[in-house]
C-alpha cells in the first residue's frame, strides 16, 4: 500500500518548507520550526546581499583569521560588563587601551575605555569635554548654558548627533570646492570662551584625508597662552588611527601635540577586528570628568564604568587583543603597507585610463582611492556605480561631498586587506569596461561637470 506524505514531511525528507512558503515577516510566529529549517531560512535570506569580499564602500572588517573567528566564537556568551565573573576580560581590555596609548605617545599613565565603535567613544569623549569645559567655567563663576564644539563638514554625522542629543552648540566648518579638509583658518573665527573643544579627523570618509591636526594644535596653544583660551583638541581617528602610526609613524597627529587630550579610534575598521569595537583614549587621566565615572556593585564587585551600553560581548574585545599580540607593529605595518600598495595599484591604473581625476593622490591619506570623472560625460559617478554593481557585483560608492563642496561627485574605492593585486587589476578593467558600457547606452544621470578648483594639498 503507497504511503502518502504530507508536505511538511516531504519538506523536511526531499527539500526546504521555504522553497514554496513566504518567510515570516509580520506576526510572531505561533510555533517554531525545525533547527535545519530555521538555519536555511536565514541563510538563503543572506544569500541576497552583495559578496563582502567584493565590499569596497565598508571600512568595517568583513574577514578575520580561523584562530580569530575560533577566540570569538568560543567567548561570545561573556557579558564584558561582568568584571566580577570575567575579570581577565576586563584585564585584557586594560592591555588594549595601555597599548593604544603607547602607540598615540601618550606622556604617562592615562586611562580610557572600549566601546561599540566610534560613534560611542566619539560620544563620550565630546561628554568629557563638555564636563571639563563646564568645570572650568564653575571654578571661574562664569555661566555654562552655552556650550559649543567645532569641526569641519568631513566629520561623521555622530559629531552633530552629540550636539543635537546634549545641548551644545555645532559651528560646523563647510568645505569647499577642492579644500575636503580643515585647517586652523577655518578654525580661529570660531574659538570663544564657550568652546568646549575643537574635533580634528584622521582620514576622513569622503576622501581618506587628514584635517591640518598639527595647525590647529598650533593655533589652540596660541590661543591658550595669548588669550588664556584652553580649547582642548579630540582627534577622530576612527579610521586613521590603525593607519597612520604605521603608514606615516613620523606624522604628528596624536598626543605628542599638546592640546590633543583625547583620540577614539575604530577596532572593527583597520584595527582588523569584526564589528563592533572602537576605542576612547585620553591623554591623561585626568582628562576624563570624573563626573562621568559611576560606580555600582550591581554585580558583586564595586566596578567603575564609563559607558552608553551596558551588557556587552567581549569576544571582540579579545578579538582585538589577539590582533594585537598576534601582529604588533610589524605585522600591521605590513598588511597597511600592502594595502596601500595596492591602492596605489589601483589609482595609477585609473591615471592611464584618462577618464578619472584622483583627489589628493599625493596627500597622507588611508588606503583607498577618491576620484570623478575628469569631464563632462553623457553618465556620471551614480551611473558608473550602478553599473560596477549590476555587471560584476562590486560595490563602489559615489556620493556628493558635503556643503559647500556638494556639486562635487565621488567614487571610492577602499583596498582592504582580502583585496588582492590580482582584484586590483580586475577593478580596473571592470570600471573600464563599464565606462565603456556607458559611453554606448549613455546614463540617467548626465550633468554639468562642475571644475574642481586645487586647494593646498588637493
């Protein structure tokens, strides 16, 4: 006698239920389903993004070693915040942030704290300067209700977050055409008795460049002992500060200039660790508002803490320690220096192209490659992207700068450590190929080229 199957059951001997059924997407669902299931639904989900190997818009780690991914894997149920239960990993963090220091010249023993990445630590440093702002200002029987911070356009978007969240005033420096960086001109008119700080950026998003960090440094000292004006300095090193120590180590941008008090920096981007860590370190310990310290014993031990988050993972803070002693110095300035390399690569590649200016090929600047269409064209960048994305996969951002610089359009290109000379070369045949492509079809987004004028260093 035939035995007849349900369709679960044939589902579950020949194939996948999610073949011929939506994925849950509204309601809770009323029951479970097999572990199997569940792991292919989620997988074939998955299988829709973009290949991150093929990921040249993300500065965030998409590859770590076996030995690596092992340490993550067998630690992610520890809660970094138990200190009582886990008191290596709160240890471990400690090494991290006294190697970090070391690697930032800092002068003497300071302090710091590990983070969910930059947006974090950018948060709590710019608290810290609000705090010893307002210290300062209470010791001097002066008001404190009109706190502000300057930085340039090129920051990331968390410098106006903090601003909006807690009260403080942005004077935000706008770009120019052919100047995507700041300098202390740009600065000076700005500085009043009110400023909680200046935030300076190592390597910037839009185009891998540095703000004049030894400028402005330059200009707050002056300040300082001319005006008595003590306007500290926050390096945004999200991405630079895993770069320049090794790529430019004789480039001063960190705590050996004097009014730089405090440099976050991102673990999950050229730090080479998974997301997310980033890192907060101050130049002295004191430089952290103690107002900011709590302390509790929630969990068995008097601990201090100097955090947004609470509960955490500390596998990526081992993560990051593994990095640490399993590459040190010279093992970082290699991989930077490949990657560099390989930029490089790239960039002279799209030079005998013709087709492309590269912006600020000759600067300091991250492994990465920023450049536009030299002339007009019936496409641009936008059109370029899309067809990078839709004949070979690559992701490749374009994107306007921002004001006063948003007529200018930009490709980037990020060369990250899996990016080999072999890809490098196929890139560049590809973004030909689809400029080519281009030339035939035309694009949907023609305009009007806009001349970029050359400013200092660009």
């Amino acid at each position: 006698m035939e035995k007849h199957l349900t369709p679960e059951q044939e589902a579950m001997l020949y194939g996948n239920r999610f073949l011929t059924e939506d994925a849950p997407d509204g309601p809770f669902p009323d029951s479970g389903m097999a572990a199997l299931d569940a792991m292919r639904l989620v997988g074939e989900e998955l299988a829709l993004e973009g290949d991150p190997q093929r990921n040249l818009a993300t500065f965030v780690t998409t590859w770590m070693e076996p030995e690596a991914q092992r340490v993550i894997n067998d630690n992610l149920y520890r809660n970094f915040i138990d200190h009582a239960e886990y008191p290596i990993s709160a240890e471990i963090e400690q090494r991290c942030i006294r190697m970090l220091a070391d690697l930032y010249h800092a002068p003497g023993e300071t302090t710091g704290a590990r983070t969910q990445g930059s947006s974090e630590a950018i948060m709590l440093g710019a608290l810290s300067l609000k705090w010893k702002w307002k210290e300062r200002r209470e010791a001097e029987s002066k008001p404190v209700d009109k706190p502000n911070l300057i930085f340039g356009g090129d920051v990331h978007v968390v410098w106006e977050k903090f601003c909006r969240y807690f009260d403080v005033e942005p004077r935000i420096v706008p770009l120019q055409d052919g100047k995507y960086t700041i300098g202390p001109e740009d600065v000076e008119p700005h500085v009043d008795e009110n400023t909680i700080g200046v935030a300076a950026v190592l390597g910037t998003t839009f185009t891998g460049h540095m703000d004049d960090i030894v400028g402005i440094n330059k200009l707050l000292v002056d300040l300082k002992g001319g005006k008595g004006l003590d306007v500290p300095l926050h390096v945004d090193a999200a991405s630079g500060g895993f770069t320049w120590p090794f790529l430019y180590p004789d480039s001063e941008w960190d705590f050996r200039l004097e009014q730089v008090r405090s440099i976050n920096v991102s673990g999950h981007k050229f730090g080479l660790v998974y997301p997310g860590i980033g890192w907060l370190v101050f130049r002295e310990k004191s430089d952290l508002a103690e107002d900011l310290v709590f302390y509790e014993n929630y969990l068995g031990k008097t601990d201090a803490t100097f955090t947004l988050n609470f509960s955490t993972g500390a596998s990526m803070v081992l993560a990051q320690y593994y990095n640490f002693v399993r590459y040190g110095r010279a093992g970082y300035a290699y991989i930077m220096k490949a990657m560099q390399e390989n930029a490089r690569a790239l960039a002279d590649k799209l030079k005998d192209e013709g087709d492309f200016e590269l912006i600020g090929e000759s600067e300091e600047q991250l492994p990465l490659v920023a450049f536009r269409l030299a002339e007009e064209k019936g496409y641009d960048e936008f059109d370029i992207a899309w067809q990078l994305s839709a004949e070979r996969g690559w992701m490749v951002p374009a994107y306007t700068l921002p004001p006063n610089a948003e007529d200018v359009k930009v490709l980037r290109a990020l060369v990250k450590q899996t990016l080999s000379r072999e890809q490098v070369d196929r890139l560049a045949e590809d973004i030909a190929t689809a400029c080519a492509t281009l030339e035939k079809k035309g694009g949907a987004h023609p305009a009007e080229r806009k001349q970029v004028k050359t400013g200092t260093g660009y």
